[in-house]
C-alpha cells in the first residue's frame, strides 16, 4: 500500500437537521494526510443535503450520502453499519475535526484480528458560535496509551472517535435503538455497544496521538440539558444490565451516583453552578433506571410470555 492510497476503512457520519457543522466534519476528513476507502454520512436531516450527495469519489475515497427518513442516533449507526463497504467502520460525529494524521494513527494502533478495536481522544475545540459557548462534556482526555480486555469500572468505548469490528456490532444486534440521541433515553448508546463487544471478547486499545476536537458550540442551558440526557441514559444503561446473580451494573451505578454526590457536595460552597449539573444528572439517573426497569423490563416479559405462547 503506497503512503497515498486510502486506507481500508470506512468512516460512519451520522448526522441531523446540522448541515453546515456536517459538511464542515466531511471536510476535516477529506483534507486529512490519509483518506478512508469509504466515507458514509447517515443524514436524517429534514431536507437532503444535495451538496454531499454529490460528491463522488474525492482522492480515491468514496462518498456515500444516505438521506433516511428514519430518526434516532443508534438507528442512524444500524443503517450505516449495515451499508458500509470495509470492516472496519470508524465512527465521527458531525460536530467534531479530525487532526490531519488522526485516520492512520488510530488504524495503526488498532492491531489485528477480527475483534480489535480502537479509540483515541476526543479534546475541546475552541469556543465558537454564540458567545458564552462551553466545551462540550463528553470528551477523552486520557494521554497514555491502555489496552483493555473484559468487563471494566468505567466506560472505554466512546461514541466518537472509535474503529469498531462491523460484523461482530452487527451480530450483537447493533447498536439498541432505545438508547442514544432521539431515542427515549438519550444518551449511553456508546457505553452500551462498549460492554457487550467487551462481553464478546473484543480487545480496545486507546491510541492517544489520534486525536478530534469536539467543537464547542452549545450554550450554558443546552449543556445543562444534557447533563439531565446524559443521567437518563446512563440510569437506563444500567438498568438495562442489571441481573439478579450479577452485580456488575449495581454496582457501577452505586459508583456512579456516589461519586456524582460527592461532587456535588464539594462544589456546593464554591460553585452552586456545577454543584446544580450534578444534581440535574443524579435526578436523570434515577429517572432513566426507573423508567427502564417499569417499562422496558416489562415489555421483555410481555414479549417472552408472547413467545412461550406461540410456540
């Protein structure tokens, strides 16, 4: 393979109702030192993007522009690990840059085998947009390098900035559609898809010298919305996992709400603030743990019970 041509990949954007911010990533990905084979945007904007759509094949790279009527992040991530062309799918969001060697780094460090996988940093873009902007919160910071094989204490699979194995996310379902942005519990998707390729075996190696600036766009009140989206999804995630004879997910969620309190308590004093961001997250925990385990546990059932019925 010569140092020009495009690597065997394919990039997965999903993206909706940002246009600009969508064809602004497109850009950060094409101009970089090193092209995918493929480059797939899942847009489930309103209006086409007609722009993208016709790109074609820029410096040996195809574009692939799928317009869905569809809505919800995860559902966005099925359609388009369904339709990449190359194994290894490469995940970016539509609000971040990509540095200009980021695409080999994280490929080289990735190592082989059908189950590896690879995630690299996600930092702070500078404040842009209008003023007050705040750096985004679900960033990846870690600068060393780590590997990481089983169940762990902590999430280390992120929503962006991550190649994943295709086939092994689709054979474990794909990404569950109940979770992540537009779905009922917006957030967690990524934490969710981390543990069960874990589960299944997958080895993640982070590689920090590939790195994305996450841009920093939203203002003070989106961002404590989020805080709130965010606890929802993680209280469902963990719901989701919870088993009788398993005490993996009790205790990540006793972690994580313990932790948050404490926060929360040191910030009180000083920075009532931040200290109302981890209340706000810490209520949307217990929101989403609790709408899970009365809804989502009792469709299950229902769906088992249905089952056992026909057969």
């Amino acid at each position: 393979m010569t140092d020009d041509e495009p690597l065997d990949a394919t990039i997965l954007i999903c993206s909706r109702n940002r246009p600009q911010m969508l064809a602004e990533t497109v850009e950060s990905v094409l101009c970089g030192a090193r092209v995918p084979r493929e480059l797939l945007v899942v847009d489930q904007s309103a209006e086409p993007h007609t722009a993208l759509a016709a790109l074609g094949t820029v410096r040996g790279c195809t574009v692939t522009y799928l317009h869905s009527e569809s809505s919800g992040l995860s559902r966005a991530r099925n359609i388009g690990l369904r339709a990449a062309a190359c194994e290894v799918v490469v995940l970016v969001d539509d609000d971040m840059y990509v540095e200009e060697h980021w695409l080999q780094r994280l490929l080289a460090g990735r190592g082989d085998g059908p189950r590896a996988i690879a995630t690299g940093r996600v930092l702070a873009g500078p404040a842009e947009g209008q003023a007050g902007s705040v750096p985004p919160a679900a960033l990846v910071t870690r600068a060393t390098p780590a590997v990481y094989r089983g169940r762990q204490p902590t999430d280390v699979v992120p929503g962006a900035n991550v190649a994943l194995p295709r086939d092994i996310a689709l054979e474990l379902g794909g990404y569950d559609e109940r979770l992540g942005a537009g779905g009922r519990f917006a957030s967690a998707d990524d934490n969710d898809m981390g543990l069960r390729l874990l589960e299944a075996g997958c080895e993640v190696r982070h590689v920090p010298d590939a790195v994305m600036l996450h841009r920093a766009w939203r203002t003070p009140r989106e961002r404590a919305r989020m805080r709130w989206t965010y606890g929802r999804g993680k209280g469902a995630f963990y719901a989701k996992h919870l088993r009788r004879s398993d005490s993996y997910a009790l205790e990540r969620l006793r972690a994580d709400a313990g932790g948050r309190l404490a926060a929360m308590a040191r910030a009180l004093p000083r920075a009532p603030g931040s200290a109302a961001g981890h209340a706000l997250y810490l209520a949307g925990l217990l929101s989403g743990a609790g709408e899970w385990l009365l809804r989502e546990r009792l469709r299950e059932r229902h769906g088992r019970g249905a089952t056992r019925a026909r057969g």
